[in-house]
C-alpha cells in the first residue's frame, strides 16, 4: 500500500472563483486533506465556484443534466478529491468552527482582495492566536501589501497588467492576448508553490508564516527577458514588429529577440487539410539540418533549393516566400500525418491541438492515462484530468471527482467538530449552516437523518 | 520599502540541487534556487546551450552576457563536468551522493544509457529525488519527439484558444502568445511534484523517481476548454484579447483614448454597476446608464450588451491610466494592457521590492530583475546572486564533496572539468 505525498497535510480553504481552487486541487492530488469551507450564496456571484456559469458559450453544464450547485463539469475537475463542508464564516458560531479546524490545519489559504479575511476576523494575526505555526497563503492580485492592494483582479486583467497581454499578437493588430484565464492557472500554481515551500520551512524551522503573493507579481516573472532587455539594454518592447507573432522575427523588422528562446525559421503555424477551426501544424526548424531535413520531408521541392534558404539569416530575411513555400505543402496534408513524417525525419512539428484534440485524438496523452475516468456522486463517470506526472514511491491519481456541496458535514461537523445533530438541523434553517436564501438540499437532510440513524 | 530581511535564510536552505537542466527546466531550478536551495547547475565544459540565447547584454554575443541565461540562472552555482567521458560520470555520481534532488531534461533514456539512471543513482543515495522534466515524458508514442516553446503551445491547447476574431484577422490564425511560457508550465508543474516528494521524505525517509511531461502540464494549462468539451463537446473558437468562447462573446479589450487598451472584461454585475455609473457620470460619460432601471440584475444581463458599448466609448475618450485607475476606483477589476516597458517604473511593485538591483561585478554595475512573486516575511523568497559565470563554482563544489587539490588538478588537466 503506498501513501500519497502529502499524507497527514491539512488545508483549511477558503479560496473561490479559480485560481485558488486551482492551487488546492493539486494539494488535494498530492494527498492533502483540503476541506473547502463553502457558503453557497448566489447572491454572491457564487463565491464558492459553484456558479451555474450564465455567459453562453462558457459552461461546462452536461446538456442532458439539469443546471444545480452539483452539475458544472468544471466544477468537477477543479475540486477533485476536496471534501466539502458549508458553514457561514460571518456568524458567530461559524467563525468559532472554522477557527476550530484551523486549530487543525496546517495550512490556510484565500484568495480574497486585501483584507477582506480581516474584516470576518480571521486575519494572520488572529489565526496564530489558535495556531501559533499555521501557514496563511494569500493570493491577491496585487498582495496584501502595497498603494494598490485593495485594487481587484481577474486573470484577464492579471494578464494585461503584468505584460503578458501584450507579448501575445501580431505587429499592427491588437494584443491577441491569451484565450483563457492562463494567470488564473498559473496564479494557482503560485499558490500551490507558496504552501509547499512554506511547508519546507516549518518542516526545518518549526516555524509558520503569512506568505503573501501577488499574482501580477508572479505574472511578471514570467516576462523576465524582456525586462532585462529593458532594465539591461535599455530596449522598450513597444517597437515595430513586436510581437512578432508565432515568429521569431517579423519579416522587414531588424533581428531582435522575441524573449521565447533562439531566433528560428521557419517558426510558424500552417494551414493542414480539412479547413477547420483548429486544423492547422506549427514547425519550427532551429538549426540548417532541422530545415534541410524538412526540404526532404516535402519532396525536395525546387524553391527550397534556393541557396537564399541555406543559411538561418537567409531565412529570417525571406520568411515570407519561405512560409509560402511551406504552406502550400501543408495544405494538403492531415495535421497529424505532418507531424509524423517531420519527426521520423527529425523535423520539429505539432499539431495544433484543440481541446476536443487533446482528449480524443492525442495518442501520447492517451497512453500516458491524462484523461483516465473518475466518479462523481451525481454526474457519474467523465474523464478527469490527471497529474502531468507519474510519482515512483508515491502515485497521485485523481481517482475521484468534487464533493456535492456540504458532502462532509456530517463527518466534519458532527463526528469530528462535535456539532449536535439538532444543532445542525437548526443551522440549516437560521443561516449558519445553509443560506436562508437557498433552498436546503435534500440529501443534506437525508445524510443527517441516516447519521442520526447510525448512532 | 521592502517587508524582508535579507539576512535570513530562504524557505529551502539546506536543501541541495543537482541541475542538469537545459531550456525546459531551468525555470524550475531559479525557483529552487531564489527560494534559498543550493542549486548547482552541471554544465558542459564550454557551458549550456542557453548562454548563447539572446537578447545579450549590450547586444554584444558571448556565453557571459546572455540575458536569457541571466534571468533563468539567478542564484544557482555553476560547475563544468565533461560528462562524455567515464570519469565526468564518476565525478557526477560522486555528485549526485551528496544531493536531495536531481533535476534533469535529458532525452528520455539518456541517463540510464549512461550509467546514470535512477536505480544507479540512488543506490548510494535512497533518499535521492530525481525529477525528470522532458517535453512528452518517459513513455508513450511521442516520447523522442522533438519540440520547441512553440510546437508545446501548438500541441497544449494554448494556440487553438489565442488569437483573433475574423473580423481583426479573416485567417483566424492560432497564435503562441510569447515569453517561453511552455518551458514555464512544465516547470511549475516539476516544481509541484518534487517539492511533494520532497515532503513526502520529511516523513519517510524515502526517496523517488518523477517523470514529468510538459506536454502534460501545457494540456491541463487551458482552463475551462478541457472540461467544456469533456461535459458539453462544445470547443472553443478564438476571439481577439479575450477568453475563446464556443459561440461569440462580446469584445472585452476597450481601446483608450491614448492609442492603448484596457482589458475590463468578466465581472458586471448589480453591486458594481452602482459606483461603476456614478464614476462614468462624473466624467460626463453615463448616458442613459443612470436610469433606475439598471439596478435590476435581469436588466443588467439582458442589457449586457448596450452597458458594454457605453463603457467602451467613455473608456475610448481618456487614458488607459485613467481608464485602469477609475475602473478600479469604482470597484471593477480592470487591468490596462501594458507592455514591460511600463512595469520597472510602477510604484506599487517598487514598494512591494519587487524590482532588486543584481549586482553584476564582471560589467560593475547592477541591473533591475523581477524579483519574488510573494513576500515570505521568515524566509524571504529572493535573488541572492546574479547568474553564475561558466564553471564558477567547480573547484569549491569539488572541494565540498572530497576532491582535494591534487585530485582536482588532474582532472582539469584531463579535461574532465
């Protein structure tokens, strides 16, 4: 029998929307047991994350499962293996309880504006007074410290703020920016890596500590060469044909570095056979046999010949005929037929993979298990998303999916806190325990008639 | 103002790192190393391949000056071992003893054809963590597969949900937005997992292998496309500056009056129209927004659309400063879209020390680094040292794992380091 990672780890979470969730889901992977404090209030845009999402064309509700707190398969995937209790942390009595499991943790974590948990009374300062060494991980967009901490965030506006926004397009079009909420993802990474190192340091130290990350910070980071070209050379990265697009170079623009690794061409996207959305191959050729190969790949055309194209600077400088060339050979060819015969020749290329690419057609991610199925209680079986890696002595799968609101009240509350049975019956209905706003659930009454039951 | 106390040590002293790490994982390893671990990076006798990696200071190429390399070695140690020759295997195993972690992006097979798989390396060293970071992981049809930063955003998912309406581009290109970030994604993940096994360790003493893939950690980096599709089937299409959508959503990227943008997408709602209204009413921008009607939230989601058009032309009349500033005054979370030109000046991140100076004695002078993405107030997360000159750091690493003077002469003089 082999143990998890972070067997014995507990994480109090009082995270919502996205990029706190994000980092606890990979806390519960790794084996930490996250309980997520829940207070599933619509009127607060949903600030458990169990929004029913209402913007056409962004939900992850299955079409044939009718919309409630427990149906969103994006919910699913993002809370794996968390266990769920529902208390209202402004009350006196939930504010007691969630003290009382911190006074078991080892970790907290929220991803509220600065200061909010303060102003519940659940401050750094207050929660050392019940647990002198816990770990407090706040992931605000600009921190807790700073003129403009109580300024809001998003992962778009994180994305904008820091840089990233604006490394991504083509010259004289708009930022084409990033499709999704990458600083929500990634934000949740910091996150994740402020709790595990923190927890290194107590490990050695003894020691707890408030660890205070800013996401716009952590953004930036990620711009690094760049800046230094900035800080270093003195080079704005506002300047004609930056950014260059899927280019290392825009054609007609002095050389200069895109800040994505070595200058390359081709380096560029191309059209494949089918004429869909997605359908569509990136090569990449970083040296004059990775290209010389390629001109094999398509048969040795006679354009290719040209000896403008020997060389990497003859390249850069006709990318424009050179990424004609290359088009016109891929058009006719599936995306995944390309990228085998580039690569049984050495050819750097991929496919460009859609979401509905990854999950059906990626044979690597199939034969890895990335998208192995895994049990809800309500939806059933679905595909889940897995680690991207495979621990030797320690195996992380996500063999379950997100608890049902208040799953774990019974066992949190009752068994473990010493909440009575009619104590609980009555906070279902007087707000500490259940919005009085929100029709109680049935199996919240059911599970507590069966505990009552059983005992 | 900085909350830090640069004397302490970082949350990781004590731990030591063994990089042998190119492009896809020193990302990895500099957060190992500003977080206080002794990282030492295994180089090739003339150094990595990623000193020769632009941009280069003063424009001017050589191994020493790669900005590249400078960003992505900060902190770490630097020592050359000649790997190609049975001696160089020696020394690094005599290494790798003395390590809690091996970091490593070799080609899948590679060490283990050297005599330096895992089973080898920790038969000395059972607590030994090595992490395997490479682009498809150890196994599985695509494990020799060559790829680039570009080829992992083509593959990942992050190319087919960024670029452009049709209206901006009748191709709809896919585009890799830029930075290198899918060496980036591969690496946080790396870090995840081996700071769990580390962890782990605390406890039971036991060391492990890792196979880490950054295709892998691309895939799960595109938020909600991977669950949309798996629950509903719907994919998404891409959209100009904003989240891609399976059906077209409105534009989020407001043009300012400066020639900018503002990003002021996701997040109307009833409690924020108020002071969002009464802020474009003082600026003589509201128009028939301050009508009561717009109070009712089924208004505000049936009018989304009409709302957006009036912020769009109050946001078109002034700076996107102005726009960013008062958004967020009013309670939106607005970003404007900067370029890194604006960043080292912004006040708020100066304040936070979020910009050091590094010193560099070889050109005497120091250079402003983005620093530590959160403040750790007990172990500060930071940079303690410019990136390392190639080979630094080999004769006192040696020194430190038994190789005395005479011993370290012969093999500089064999070539070995």
């Amino acid at each position: 029998m082999t143990n998890r990672p972070l067997e014995g780890v507990r994480v109090l979470d009082l995270t919502w929307v996205r990029a706190g969730p994000w980092a606890t889901r990979w806390m519960a992977v790794l084996g930490a047991d996250v309980i997520k404090v829940e207070w599933p209030e619509p009127a607060l845009g949903g600030s458990t994350g169990r929004v029913v999402r209402t913007v056409p064309g962004m939900g992850a509700n299955p079409p044939d499962i009718a919309p409630t707190m427990n149906s969103d398969g994006h919910f699913n995937d993002m809370h794996a293996l968390k266990r769920s209790v529902t208390l209202n942390a402004r009350t006196p009595r939930g504010l007691e309880l969630v003290k009382k499991i911190l006074a078991q943790s080892d970790v907290i974590i929220e991803n509220f504006s600065a200061g909010v948990l303060s102003s519940w009374g659940l401050g750094y300062d207050e929660m050392t007074k019940v647990k002198p060494d816990i770990i407090y991980v706040s992931m605000a967009g600009f921190g807790q410290a700073g003129p403009l901490a109580e300024y809001t965030t998003m992962g778009p506006s994180v994305q904008a703020l820091s840089g990233l926004t604006s490394l991504s397009g083509v010259p004289d079009k708009p930022p084409a920016g990033w499709g999704w909420s990458y600083m929500d993802d990634t934000g949740g990474m910091y996150g994740i890596i402020g709790m595990l190192t923190a927890l290194q340091h107590r490990a050695t130290t003894g020691e707890g500590q408030h660890v205070d990350l800013s996401q716009v910070a952590a953004a930036i980071t990620l711009t690094g060469p760049a800046l230094l070209d900035l800080s270093v050379n003195g080079r704005p990265s506002r300047r004609s044909g930056f950014p260059p697009g899927n280019r290392t170079t825009w054609p007609g623009t002095p050389v200069l570095d895109n800040y994505r690794g070595p200058q390359a061409a081709p380096h560029n996207a191309y059209r494949t056979a089918g004429g869909g959305h997605n359908d569509w191959a990136t090569i990449a050729c970083s040296d004059d046999s990775e290209w010389q190969a390629l001109v094999g790949v398509m048969g040795s055309p006679t354009w290719a010949a040209d000896a403008k194209y020997a060389t990497l600077e003859g390249r850069l400088k006709h990318q424009e005929a050179l990424d004609a060339g290359i088009a016109a050979w891929a058009i006719n060819l599936d995306k995944y037929a390309l990228m085998e015969r580039c690569q049984a020749d050495g050819v750097p290329a991929m496919p460009v993979q859609s979401s509905q690419d990854r999950v059906d057609n990626d044979p690597q991610l199939r034969a890895r298990g990335m998208y192995d199925p895994a049990s809800h209680p309500l939806l059933g079986t679905w595909p889940m998303q897995h680690a991207p890696w495979q621990m030797s002595g320690t195996p992380t799968p996500v063999d379950h999916g997100a608890p049902i609101c208040g799953e774990h009240n019974i066992p949190i509350l009752v068994e473990w806190l010493g909440v009575s049975r009619e104590e609980l019956r009555e906070g279902y209905q007087d707000n500490t325990f259940w919005p009085r706003s929100v029709p109680i659930e049935s199996y919240l009454l059911e599970a507590l008639e069966h505990a009552g039951a059983a005992s | 103002m900085t909350t830090t106390e640069s004397s302490l040590p970082g949350p990781l002293a004590g731990v030591r790192v063994i990089e042998l790490a190119d492009r896809i994982g020193q990302w990895c390893g500099k957060m190992m190393a500003d977080f206080g671990a002794d990282v030492i990076k295994v180089e090739p006798l003339g150094g990595v391949a990623e000193r020769k990696v632009g941009p280069f200071y003063q424009d001017v190429p050589d191994p020493e000056r790669s900005l590249y390399f400078w960003h992505y070695n900060t902190s770490k140690r630097s020592i050359t071992i000649d790997l190609e020759q049975q001696a160089g295997r020696d020394l690094f195993r005599t290494l790798v003893d003395s390590a809690d972690i091996l970091l490593e992006t070799m080609p899948p097979g590679r060490l283990p054809s050297m005599g330096l798989g895992y089973e080898v390396l920790s038969a000395n060293n059972p607590g030994l963590i090595m992490t395997s970071l490479t682009p498809f992981g150890q196994t599985g049809p695509w494990r020799d597969y060559k790829s680039t930063d570009l080829l992992h955003l083509s593959a990942g998912g992050q190319m087919a949900g960024s670029g452009y309406d049709a209206s901006d581009d009748p191709e709809q290109q896919p585009i890799a937005p830029g930075g290198g970030n899918g060496w980036h994604m591969g690496s946080h993940y790396a870090y995840i997992g081996t700071l769990g096994a580390l962890l782990s360790r605390n406890v039971t003493g036991a060391g492990q292998y890792l196979d880490v893939s950054v295709h892998e950690a691309c895939a799960l980096t595109t938020e909600m496309h991977v669950p949309m599709y798996i629950y509903t089937g719907n994919v998404v299409q891409r959209q100009t500056g904003r989240h891609a959508g399976s059906r077209p959503t409105p534009p989020t990227q407001m043009p300012t009056g400066d020639g900018r943008y503002v990003n002021g997408g996701l997040g109307m709602n009833a409690g924020r129209m108020k002071p969002l209204v009464a802020w474009m009413d003082s600026l003589g921008g509201a128009g028939d927004l301050t009508d009561p009607k717009y109070a009712d939230p089924a208004t505000i989601m049936a009018e989304g659309a009409h709302i957006s058009e009036q912020i769009r032309t109050l946001v078109g009349r002034i700076t996107a400063d102005e726009a960013f500033h008062g958004g967020q005054q009013a309670g939106m979370p607005w970003g404007a879209v900067r370029s890194t030109d604006d960043l080292p000046a912004d006040k708020h991140f100066r304040a936070r020390g979020f910009f050091p100076d590094v010193e560099h004695p070889e050109v005497g002078r120091s250079f402003a680094y983005p620093g530590a993405a959160a403040i750790y107030p007990k172990s500060p997360w930071r940079i303690y040292r410019r990136a390392p000159l190639i080979g630094e750091d080999t004769q006192i690493v040696l020194h430190e794992i038994g190789v005395d003077a005479s011993a370290f002469a012969a093999l500089r003089a064999a070539g070995v380091v």
